[in-house]
C-alpha cells in the first residue's frame, strides 16, 4: 500500500472516528433516566469511555486493514520473482527470441501484480535483452509473449488457454488450482505459507523449451519426460 493509500484510509477512519464520537456524545445526551433533565450533557465519565471505545475500535480497523495489505503484497512481490527466475533458467529456442526484441513477460486477464511485476524487472535483462511486461486481455493477442501468466479471471477459460498455445514457446505460468495437472506448464502454489512450483516437464518440452536442472530440482514434477 502506498502513501497516499495509507493516509486515506487514515483520514477516512478519523472523520468516521469523529462522527461516531459526536453520535455517541448525542446518545448520551438524549439518554436521561427519570428525573434528569432531557437535555443534560453526558457526564466526563461517559464521553472518555465511549472515546476509549471507538479509539479502540479505529486503532484495530487500521492495524487490520494494514496487515491484510502486507499480507497480500508479500505473496505477489515473491511469485513477481519467481517469473522473473524462470526466465533466466529456462531456455527457449532461437525462433522464439528474435533478434533486437524484449524478453517479454505477460499477463492475461486481470493484473494481480500491479506494478510489482514491472519493479520485479526494472533495469534488468535476460538472455541478454531487457524485460518488457505486456498485459492482454485475451490469449489471441499473447504471440510476442515468452512467459505467460495467467490470472484467476480466466479459470472458466483456462483449458481453452492452453488448448490455443498448444505447443508454442511460450511458458504458461499460472496460480490456478491444478494447472500444471491440466496441461500448464509451471503452476505457483502456496505450501505453508510459502510459495512453491509445480512444473509439467512434459508440457514445457513439448514447446520446445528447456528448463535447467537447477530448476528442476526445486519443482515438484508433474508428467513424465518425453
């Protein structure tokens, strides 16, 4: 979360805070029992616990919302990484990687990373060109691509995915329960709250791609080579 984003929702849960405070305060003072005047002030006892209260309740909403956020990044900024790995110990044919061109890292459908990816990949290069992140939002567009992620919003449509991309260069990276068993080829997954992979050795042959032995020794294997 950035800044800006931080001191929003700061802003926004103080003037709630505020306004609570003086609802409170109207409550207390609407609330009289018999014989006390109906338009009495609350009591300082009265008003320091009901701001004690809501403090309480402000403080918590902040703490959340800010772990939850950190949460979130954290799992993306390391599976950003792991994109950016695969690109250096994966080997693609000559044909896919055309002179003068970007390594291009892409991602169909809707963008989980943001701007982690493309701060994954700043400056750097791979096989000796510099990284290019490209998002699209239908697979008939992802031919220049070399890794492909592909995002939760096109589960309904993944087997048609990769049916499309049946046997071209290109790495098919995704997150999506039982990708790597249904025929993609690197599936990230969260073990212990540490994110792992599954490869398809036979998938990524297939396309005539060439992951490293190093890379191979970190993956869980799914199929058999060919």
């Amino acid at each position: 979360m950035s800044f800006n984003s931080y001191r929003e929702c700061f802003s926004a849960s103080a003037a709630v805070f505020a306004s609570t405070e003086s609802a409170v305060s109207n409550i207390l003072k609407s609330r009289r029992h018999a014989g006390r005047a109906l338009c009495s002030a609350p009591t300082g006892s009265e008003l320091f616990l009901a701001r004690a209260f809501f403090l309480f309740i402000f403080i918590g909403t902040l703490l959340f919302s800010f772990r939850a956020e950190s949460v979130s990044l954290s799992e993306y900024q390391v599976k950003a990484a792991f994109l950016y790995n695969f690109a250096k110990f994966v080997e693609w044919p000559a044909e896919a990687l055309p002179e003068g061109q970007p390594f291009v890292i892409g991602i169909l459908g809707q963008d989980p990373f943001g701007s982690l990816i493309d701060e994954a990949v700043a400056g750097k290069t791979v096989h000796d060109r510099p990284i290019a992140v490209k998002r699209y939002p239908k697979v008939e567009e992802v031919a220049g691509a070399n890794i492909l992620f592909i995002s939760d919003s096109e589960g309904p449509n993944v087997s048609h995915i990769l049916k499309r991309l049946d046997r071209a260069p290109i790495l098919t990276v995704s997150d999506l329960g039982r990708f790597a068993d249904e025929g993609g080829m690197v599936q990230l997954l969260v073990d212990q709250n540490r994110v792992r992979f599954a490869i398809n050795v036979a998938a990524v042959e297939q396309a005539g791609l060439k992951p490293s032995s190093q890379l191979l020794k970190l993956a869980r294997i799914v199929g058999n080579p060919t």
